[in-house]
C-alpha cells in the first residue's frame, strides 16, 4: 500500500501484568504480542511502520530489529501524546495512516486492511475499528445517526444510561488523514483527570469541525483484546491457538484435540501429519509430511524429516531424518542429529550428537558428544562417558559397529568400523574396525560358596 503508514503504540509499562518483561513483549504462542501486530501491519505492505517505545525500549527494538521504525516516548502522558512522537519521521507526509497499539495481537491483516479500504472509500479524515460487545463495560460507545453515520465516540464515564446500552464499542484502532492526524494532535488538551492526552479527543476535535468520521465494524470481537493483565493474555493465547490449529488443519494435519494441543505461530507442518494430545510444537520447528508427533511430546526448534513419530518425548534444537521413530520417554537435547530410519527407544537420552541412517539405541542409554555412523546397534545401558570433569571428549563409533548391552565407551575413543564390543565392557582404547573388545573381569565360580554364608 504506498502512501500507507503504520504506527504502533508500545511504550505503556503494563503494571497490572505484574512483571519484570515488558508488557508487549509477553508471548501469545511464541511470539512476542507486538510482533504479532507488527507482522500483521507488514502484510498489508504499508509504505512505512513506525513503533512507540517507553519503557523497555532497547528490548522492544531488539525484538523487532528492522521490521519498524521507532520514536520514543521518554514520558508516558498518553496515547496522543505518544503518536506525536512518530511526527519527525511521517508527520509531513500526506497519505492514509493506521493506528494501533501493541497489545492488541490477536487483530488480523485482513481486518486492518479492510479498515483501510473503508476509510479510503468514504473519504473520511478518521476512521474508528470498531466490534459489537456483549458486554461492553469499560469501553468507549458508538453513537451513530439516524443513517448510519457517527455521531460521536463516549467513553464509558461520560456515557449517559441510554448511550451505555449501546453494544458498539470503540477497540482502540484508528485511520487518519496523516496530515490531518498529525495536525490535530496539537490541539489536544489534557484537561482530564490524567492530565493526558488521549487519542480519541483527536476524533471529537474532528467531528467539531464537521470533518467526516467514519466507522468500520469487525466481525470478530476477539481481535480487538487488548492484553493489559495475565487473564486476557490466557485468554488471548487460548483464541490464538485456535487459529493456528485451525489453519494446519484446513492445510491437511489432523489434530486429534485441538485443544490440547499447543502450536507455535513460527511453526510449519506437513501434510497428513498427526499430531496427538498433549503435543507442544513450539519456536520455528519443520514437521514433515505425514509425522505422527505424541501423544505428550515437546518440540522446540527442530526440524523433523516425512514419516518420523516422535511419541511422549522431548526433541530440542535438532535435526532428525525421515522414518525415523523417537521414544516413548526419550529426550533429543540440543545440537543432534539423527539421521533416515533411526530407532532411538524408551530412556535414551542424545546430547550433541550424530547417528547415521538405520542405527539403533533402543533402550537406557546416554549418548553424549558423538559421532555414531550408520546402521550401528548400540545395546542396552550404554554410556558415552564424554566428561572428564573439565572437558567434554568425541566418541566415535563407525558404520555397521556392534556395541554390547551395558558398555561404558570412555572418550575421547574410536570403535572401527564392523567392530563388536562385548556386554559389559569398559572401553578405554581403540577398537580396530572389524575386531572384537572385551574389557571386563574374567567370571570365575565358587561352588558351594553360598552353603558357607549359612544362607540357606
């Protein structure tokens, strides 16, 4: 949208979030709120995004980086007064601008959009976001003529009896002529009981003047929420979700309870890919076509190759291949990678490492700090033992190696290609590829040892 400008209100505290973080920084699914809004101003394709910061600004630009421009607020005294801040970067500029604050994640681009439309239609010098509410306490009223046409926008302490019975409710959004905008801000007092100087007095000053002000109302009554505690956040992350299940499985992932299952907004998956109770998908994790993830696994920046089941087990920042099956009860930590048609069983833990296509840890065992090549059989209650109490220390097992139950493979240790290492062995050299490892004490039996003991 050229001639098309955006500016983002985020420089508020949050108090009632009761915090150390940033208010507009808490995560709806992963994603910090104003990301989510500015994201959603970014596919409208505006000529330029200008973000208000106060509190936590260098948090807010590092969270956003170059998708917005900012300006800042150094003293909070209202949201008028806050976009007056974004006057040296496009207040000279003529075009149509958008208004909206950070909090509000949940609001779409198509809504944003059609607002736009509506305000360029009309012709109007300001446009109101509004939403009918079934209980619209504590918002600003909508009163409209006879025709349609908006009379004035009430704030709730203002509104007589009759004008508090009206369901349309001001959300917070706006459309300005920007020159108009940014001309009228001037004239705003802050002759109130906050001594602010508040956005929606620009529309009155407006309306006085007889310039046109118009209203858009959106369907969806969720996207205008503005998060300002930790409930409408739950409440927000809960329509969120949602959404997001709801897209995945209009693209063809079957999600056998929606609402027990938690999708982050980065994330992408597959085709016929099932996802079961309890799954959390989170960060910018890749699931591939036809993936059977839980029920009750975590996977937090990973990507996961077509056909591979990941069942009641934790993958964090790895790669794993195609048909390959996880758990149940294993953890993938991060910085590994498995490759096609690995088997890692109940109890196993993969720290830092590589295993080849077709290798198998089937059961309790920690592999930690290897390379493991391919179509490898590593037995139960094996252990890499990769630290020595200061450093961490390479295993490497070659292709087609056998490695007995119960073997302790001390690093930094190589065992060769097609080499066996015997149950119970504690490696602490070499193995040369194709040999046989034994390291343990020789068995020797006592008998009629027990009938000494009296035990019987």
């Amino acid at each position: 949208m050229t001639n098309t400008y955006a500016v983002v209100l985020a420089a508020g505290q949050g108090t009632r979030m009761k915090s150390d973080l940033y208010k507009v920084l808490h995560p709806v699914c992963g994603k910090p709120m104003v990301e989510h809004v500015i994201d959603h101003i970014r596919g409208l394709g505006t000529s330029r995004i200008v973000t208000i910061v106060g509190h936590g600004a260098e948090m807010v630009e590092e969270t956003l980086g170059e998708k917005s421009e900012y300006a800042l607020q150094q003293e909070q005294l209202g949201t008028a007064h806050a976009v007056q801040q974004a006057q040296g970067l496009i207040g000279d500029l003529d075009g149509t601008t958008i208004v909206v604050c950070g909090d509000t994640p949940l609001i779409r681009s198509e809504t944003m959009e059609a607002l736009i439309a509506h305000h360029k239609a009309t012709g109007a010098k300001a446009t109101i976001l509004t939403a009918y509410a079934d209980d619209p306490t504590g918002y600003g009223r909508i009163i409209r003529g006879e025709n349609g046409q908006v009379l004035r926008n009430v704030e709730q302490k203002d509104a007589t009896p009759e004008e508090q019975k009206v369901m349309e409710i001001n959300t917070g959004t706006y459309c300005f002529d920007n020159r108009t905008l940014f001309e009228t801000l001037k004239k705003v007092k802050n002759n109130n009981s906050q001594g602010e100087y508040y956005l929606p007095d620009v529309v009155g000053i407006l309306q006085s003047k007889n310039a046109l002000v118009s209203a858009y109302v959106t369907e969806d009554f969720s996207e205008t929420l503005g998060i300002n505690d930790r409930v409408v956040l739950a409440e927000a992350e809960r329509v969120m979700r949602g959404r997001i299940a709801e897209k995945h499985m209009r693209n063809g992932v079957t999600i056998i309870n929606p609402e027990n299952t938690y999708i982050s907004a980065a994330a992408e998956i597959g085709r016929d890919a099932v996802l079961q109770p309890g799954t959390m998908i989170e960060g910018h994790t890749v699931i591939g076509n036809k993936c059977v993830i839980g029920p009750n696994s975590q996977i937090i920046d990973s990507v996961i190759g077509d056909n591979t089941t990941v069942h009641s087990s934790v993958v964090l920042s790895s790669r794993i291949g195609s048909a390959t099956a996880i758990g149940p009860f294993a953890h993938i930590r991060p910085d590994s990678t498995l490759g096609d048609s690995v088997k890692i069983g109940n109890f196993v833990e993969v720290k830092k490492s590589t295993l080849g296509e077709g290798s198998k840890v089937s059961h309790l065992s920690y592999i930690g700090d290897a390379k493991i090549g391919s179509h490898v059989n590593i037995g139960c209650g094996t252990i890499t033992v990769n630290y020595d109490g200061k450093n961490k220390h390479l295993t490497t097992i070659e292709d087609d190696a056998f490695i007995g139950c119960n073997s302790n493979l001390v690093a930094p240790v190589i065992v060769g290609k097609g080499a066996y290492v015997a149950a119970g062995s504690t490696i602490t050299k070499n193995v040369p590829e194709s040999s046989l490892a034994i390291a343990r004490a020789r068995q020797e039996n006592k008998e009629g040892y027990a009938n000494k003991l009296n035990l019987n």
